[in-house]
C-alpha cells in the first residue's frame, strides 16, 4: 500500500510538471491571465484576497505541486497494481477539474464557476487537465513493476502465486 501510494505521489508529481508546461504556454499565449494556483494562493495568504501578495507565486507553485503528487497518491492507490489505460487518468483528471472549478474554488470565492469564468482560460484548465491524466497514467505504468505472467495462457498470475518456485517441473499453476 505504500509503494502504491508512493509511485503514485512520484507519477502526480511528474503529471503536475507536465500540465504545467501546458499552463505557462497557455499563459504566454494569452489565453489566461492569472495562473490559477496562484490565485488559490493568493486569497489563503493575509490580507484582501484579490490583490497580489509576496509569495504567491511560490506558494501556488507548491501547492500545485503538492495537489497534484496526493491526487496521484490517491490515483496510485485506487489502481493499485494494476496499469491503467490513459482514459481512466483523463477521467480522474477531468473528476478533480469539475471538482476544483466547479466546486470548492468557487464556492471559497476564489475565482468564478468554469461555467461562469473566462473561455479561454477553461480551455487551457480543461486541456491541462487532460495532459495530467494522461502523464499520471504513463508515468505511473512506468514506475510500477510489471507482474510475471504464465507462459502457457499470458495471463497475471495471482499475487500470492508470483514469487512461488515451480512445482512438480510443471511451472506455476501447479
């Protein structure tokens, strides 16, 4: 559980790098004019929630860093030993977007409703998110050990059988 749980914090971390890459170029491009970790930061900071404050953007920084390595945490944790398939991640992804921009951001007056909020910015948002899932997947595939297989039907064998010697000359499956 907590190897799951740890690949899964590494894979978040890594997948928020990637929607952030994503979010700066959409932020050049100007498509958006505030990045919004940093806006989330901004009104937990002292002082009146929307207007700009030292340290904002370092604490948003990290805290979407931090968001991103639980929510992969917990995505490590739900798929276990599992390799998920990319929709999967893009659907978790877009779980914790609808959640955040349609929920609790909202709600604490941070920023308006995605359906209430700036298009162009939501498109960014939504296709960052998209770029989390699908970096959280493959990231997370690639940090978990790949299960040993029975040669005669290619199928996982059952975890308490994986490690077991061979049995008999017969091979697992005794």
């Amino acid at each position: 559980m907590i190897a799951r749980t740890l690949r899964g914090a590494a894979a978040g971390t890594l997948a928020t790098g990637a929607m952030s890459a994503l979010m700066l170029a959409g932020a050049r491009a100007g498509l958006m004019r505030h990045q919004p970790p940093k806006r989330i930061a901004r009104a937990f900071l002292p002082g009146h929630r929307h207007r700009p404050k030292p340290g904002e953007r370092l604490l948003g920084t990290a805290a979407h860093f931090g968001f991103g390595a639980a929510s992969g945490a917990v995505f490590g944790l739900l798929v276990g030993d599992r390799r998920p398939r990319i929709l999967a991640g893009v659907v978790y992804a877009l779980a914790i977007w609808a959640v955040g921009y349609q929920g609790w951001v909202p709600r604490l007056h941070i920023m308006p409703p995605a359906t209430q909020d700036v298009p162009e910015r939501q498109a960014v948002m939504v296709g960052a998110h998209l770029v989390y899932g699908a970096a959280l997947v493959l990231a997370l595939n690639r940090l978990t050990p790949a299960r040993p297989y029975r040669v005669e039907t290619g199928r996982p064998m059952p975890e308490d059988r994986a490690v077991a010697p061979a049995v008999g000359g017969r091979g697992y499956g005794g």
